[in-house]
C-alpha cells in the first residue's frame, strides 16, 4: 500500500495536541527514534534506515496506529535530506529543535559526556514534552521563497569555491611565474587565462613577439597604450623564477588544469545568475527588495530570501535583527559588561545584510554620513557597516511588512520631521530657534539663535 494514496484528514491542531510524539536522531545509514503519547509513558524505541522505501514503510505503519490524526516528528534538522524526506506526509508535522539547545540539554544530565543516539532520541522527546515552546512546528515558507533561497546559497558557495581556486592558482604561480600575479592583480579575468593558455611559462611568453603581445591585448580590450608598452617592456626583461624543472613541470599542469576548474566555475555562476533572475523577478517581494540601495541583481534576490514570504516569521524587526545575527549580544557579570557579536545565527543571513550595507554607502547619501560618523567617533570599518546594516534592518522590515518599495526622498523627509520635532521639544525647553541644513543625508542644525 503506498503511503501517497489520500489521507483521512487528520483532526489535530498542528500548534496544539498530537496523537503522538516521534523523535528522530538522524544519521547517514540509519535514524534511531523514539515514540511516546505523553510525558508519563514509556517511550518505544527503534531504527529506521535511510532510504525512501523504508521512511515511506515507517510512515504508512504511523498512519495506520494513528488514523485521521497528526503526529509531532522532533528531529535536529530545519532543512536537509531527512526533512526533504518527511515533509511529504501531510500528517507528520516536522519539529525542529535546535541543536546546540538539544546538547546542552542532554549535557545537564548526562555531565560525564555519554552520549548515544537512542538515547539523543530519547532527550529529544523529554525535551518536547517538558519544554515544547523549544520545538515549535516547522512551516515551510513557499515554493518560490525556498527556491530563490536556495538557488542563492548556491551561488554562494560556487562563489567561494572559484575563491578558492583562484587563490590555489595565485600560489602555484607565485612558485614557478610570479610576474602574473605582478603584472595582473586579478588573475582570472579572461585576458589572463587566455595569456596562460597560450604563455603557461616566462620562457614562451618572452619568445613571443612585440607585436604579438599588443595584438594579444588588444583583443582583450586593453586600449591603453602607455599600459600596454609598459607590459610589453616588462615581458621582456623578465627574469625566470627558477630553472627547476620539477617546480616547472608540477606547476604547468595544476594550472591547466585549474584554468579548466575555473572556466566551470563561471559558466556554472553566470547559468545561476540568469536562473535566479528569472525566478526572483516572479517573486512579490522583488519590487521591494530591488528598490533599496545597494540591492542589485545579485543582493535583491538574497534579501528576498533572507526575510521570507511569512510575515508571522518576526514579529518586529529586533527579531529579524537578532536572527540574522546583525545584533549584538550584551554578556554582564557584576560590573563586567561584554558586547560581542552573535554567533549562532544562519551565517548567509547575516553575510547578506551586512554586505548590503557596504553596497549602500556610495549609493546612498545618508547611509555614506552616518558609516563617516561612525568612523570619526572611533569605530572599526566592519563594525561600522553592522551599525549601518541594523539601521537599515528597521527600515527594510517595515518595507517587508506593508510590501512597499523604499523611497529615499521619503525616509530623508521622515529624518527631517522627526528631527524637527525633536529640536522644537528642546526649543520649548530653553526658549531657541534652530535652523536645519541637509549635510550628506543628515538634517544638521547650522545655528542656534536665542
């Protein structure tokens, strides 16, 4: 029988009781699990091996003990094969707790450090059942959103790995041809490569003609004359690194080689960047994520991912804040106090904001005043683009939740009235006039008359 033939509707309230509760230590051959319908029961214990057969096997007997009712699935996973797997069955709902709580968990009463995947299953459903605001159900936000999230992660990751590549290549160039690093601080542009194709060595790209070599730039779009003769001339009076040949001989085919890796790299981004384009800008958020500063083809579609289609997700924008990690964490012990940044935090997430606020600066005149005030009091260049990023937090939240575009003119004019409001509150106070300038995006008082 399979387990994809029409359910009984189930009965329970995903957020509310549960016919049961399974726990499930995950692993890559097989999952130990743990099954109770209260607190006061003892727990049934068992394996499950990790194909789609027998999950679907397991799943179709849990439908039949329990008819017409949903059933709790805790597991250390929000997102991964075995929720793949499971999210499929429309009475399993899937409880994510987070890990580091899970092991602390176990920890506080195991302090000798045993640790046993029947028995995490087992700590996953104590866990459950004594502290279920931990384990909140898992609710998965669109198709859309979750294929611009991972279609970004994606790209995020053949990104680092032609890094990678490209700092593995400047290496082994650096032993054998270190005129190339020199000569051409971006070493995998097309010109080059095109030049280590043709010139893997000195010795041939220095038997190579004069003309040759200007008619080789050229091609490349290199129109600087003066550039162009001053490479000519370094080409040749270059002098070899090293006559070994086993360096020489080692090296020429890791770069083949390499160069090959990395014209993979780019056709596998540039096929992403078109994908992502075309499924972000069928996206109803992507008006109002395009429409920040600094939010281009490549940021927008991650700050639709980021936030999410579920306005429910952050109840305010600490809450977006504090997940992406932007925040900092405040640690007080008497009169110690320790600001730190948040490190639990989706990573990705938190890369996002923040390299959308460095984005901004030039393109924004008063996200570039206030990273320059920050500055002059002291801050550190990465500290003051988080400043930045959690200022700009507030405001793409309240974008994200009433779905409306920025508009700079409008938030400059916001700055303005709050400011006025402000110095006119003073004023009262102390019986002044203040006149208002705009300096770099700020609205600044230029001068206090009594």
């Amino acid at each position: 029988m399979s387990s994809n033939a029409p359910a009984k509707a189930p009965t329970a309230n995903p957020d509310g009781d549960y016919a049961a509760v399974i726990a499930l230590d995950w692993g890559d051959r097989r999952h130990a699990w743990a099954e109770a319908r209260n607190v006061a029961e003892c727990p049934r214990l068992g394996w499950l091996e990790n194909t789609p057969e027998a999950i679907d096997e397991w799943a179709r007997q849990i439908r039949q003990r329990y008819p017409g009712q949903l059933v709790a699935v805790v597991l250390e996973q929000r997102r991964g094969a075995l929720v793949a797997k499971l999210s499929k069955y429309e009475y399993l709902i899937l409880c994510p707790v987070n890990p580091v709580s899970l092991a602390r968990y176990r920890k506080a009463f195991r302090p000798s450090g045993a640790k046993d995947d029947p028995s995490d299953a087992l700590a996953e459903i104590d866990l459950f059942f004594r502290h279920p605001e931990q384990c909140p159900p898992l609710r998965p936000d669109t198709v859309e959103t979750r294929t611009v999230q991972f279609l970004t992660e994606d790209r995020r990751r053949l990104v680092d790995e032609r890094t990678r590549t490209v700092h593995r290549l400047r290496d082994q160039l650096k032993r054998y041809f270190p005129q190339i690093p020199l000569w051409f601080p971006e070493i995998d542009t097309p010109m080059v490569v095109d030049l280590l194709r043709r010139w893997p060595t000195l010795d041939a790209l220095g038997r190579a003609r004069p003309q040759t070599l200007r008619s080789f730039f050229r091609a490349h779009h290199v129109y600087d004359e003066a550039l162009v003769e001053k490479r000519v001339a370094a080409i040749g009076t270059a002098l070899s690194a090293t006559c070994d040949e086993a360096v020489i001989q080692s090296g020429l085919l890791f770069v083949r080689h390499t160069l090959g890796l990395l014209d993979q790299l780019h056709r596998a981004i540039a096929d992403y960047d078109a994908r992502i384009r075309k499924v972000a800008e069928a996206h109803p958020d992507y008006a109002v994520a395009k429409s920040f500063p600094g939010a281009g083809d490549v940021l927008a579609p991650r700050l639709v991912a980021a936030a999410g289609t579920d306005r429910r997700r952050f109840a305010t924008a600490v809450d977006l804040q504090n997940y992406s990690g932007i925040s900092p964490v405040m640690e007080r012990s008497g009169r110690q106090v320790w600001v730190h940044a948040r490190y639990a935090c989706p990573e990705f997430v938190r890369q996002t904001f923040h390299e959308w606020a460095e984005h901004s600066i030039p393109q924004c005149d008063w996200a570039k005043a206030f990273y320059e005030s920050k500055l002059a009091r002291g801050a550190k260049p990465q500290a003051a683009i988080r400043a930045l990023a959690y200022k700009w937090m507030r405001i793409f939240f309240r974008c994200w939740q009433d779905r409306t575009p920025y508009c700079d003119a409008y938030y400059e004019q916001h700055l303005k009235e709050r400011h006025a409001r402000q110095a006119k509150a003073e004023a009262r106070q102390s019986n002044v006039q203040i006149q208002w300038k705009k300096e770099g995006g700020f609205f600044k008082p230029t001068s206090i008359l009594t």
